[in-house]
C-alpha cells in the first residue's frame, strides 16, 4: 500500500472547515494538519493510502468550490516532508543552503517533496504561509551539486503550472545567515 499526503489550501476559513469536515467524513485518512494561516487562509494536509487520499482532497475540492486555492495529491510522499512542515528535522552541518518560494503554500510541500527525491539532500524546513504573505518556502542543504540539481528539480516541476516565486542556492552561507534563517 502506497502513503500518500493530501493537500488543500483555502482562501477562506468557515468554508475551509466545513470542507475539511467533509473530506474527514469520506475516506479513512490520517489528519495531519488543519490550521488557518496567514492572510486569512487555511491548510488541510492528510495522509493515507493514495485512493483514500484522492477521495478526501476530491471532495475538499468539491466543497471549497471557489475558495480553494490549490490542491495536491502526492503518492509515495517522502518520510522528510512532514517532519519539514512540522520544522522538526535537523542537519547538523549546513554547505550549501537551497531556497524556493512558491506563491501558494501547499505548492511548498509539493516541491519539498520533488526535491527530497530528485537528490541526495535534507530538507530543513517547509514554511507554509506564515510571516509569508500567505505564500511557502523550502529550505534544504547538501553539497552544492545535489543542492543545485535539487533546485532546478523543484522550478521544472513549479513553472509548469506557474507556482514558483523565486529560488535560490548558496553555496557556504555565512553562519550568522543560517543562524537567522532558523
């Protein structure tokens, strides 16, 4: 059985509730997260297998109507990624330091997960919305040819649908930036 992870980004609260309630009623899925976030958005993420997976965030979808921003559905979800969204994974030693900004924060998850598979790096942190004018961020280390070649994993996968702000990668960064960022 495949784990997959839902992802559902509201552009309004109440509907966001009611549609995360409706997605919970539909399938057998693990809650992961349901949390406003700023400016007045709201996340649902899910776990389970891919079909129940694909039920919860179809009838979210259906439910928000209008007020969804965004959705995905990621099959085979690498184990980094939520503990990224939770900013619980810690890498004792930071070379070269990768940044992607997404313009919806869910997109963030999608595209930590694209560069957690594409090469041999960590993810630090995926910053959904907050402090973020409601956009997402991913932060992720390595040695610079995988962070490099992660990076451009991330933009191909977010300039087909036009989901990236900017990115990023710096080699080395100054302990005091690592220090701020964190």
């Amino acid at each position: 059985m495949s784990l997959a992870l839902g992802l559902v980004e509201f552009k309004t609260v109440p509907v966001a509730v009611a549609a995360t309630d409706e997605m919970l009623k539909a399938s057998e899925v693990e809650l992961i997260l349901a949390s406003p976030v700023c400016p007045g958005k709201f996340i649902t993420l899910v776990s389970g297998p891919v079909a129940e997976v694909t039920t919860a965030v179809t009838k979210a979808c259906d439910a928000g109507n209008i007020f969804v921003v965004e959705s995905h559905v990621i099959a085979n979800v690498d184990n980094a990624v939520i503990p990224a969204v939770s900013g619980t994974n810690y890498v004792e030693k930071i070379e070269a330091l990768g940044l992607i900004e997404t313009f919806a924060a869910v997109s963030a998850i999608w595209a930590g997960d694209a560069i957690a598979k594409s090469a041999n790096v960590s993810l630090l942190e995926i910053r959904l919305a907050r402090g973020l004018g409601g956009k997402g961020e991913v932060i992720f280390t390595g040695q610079l040819g995988p962070v490099e070649a992660a990076s451009r994993a991330a933009q191909d996968r977010l300039e087909r649908d036009g989901s990236i702000v900017s990115s990023v990668v710096i080699p080395r960064p100054h302990k005091a930036l690592w220090g701020a960022l964190a």
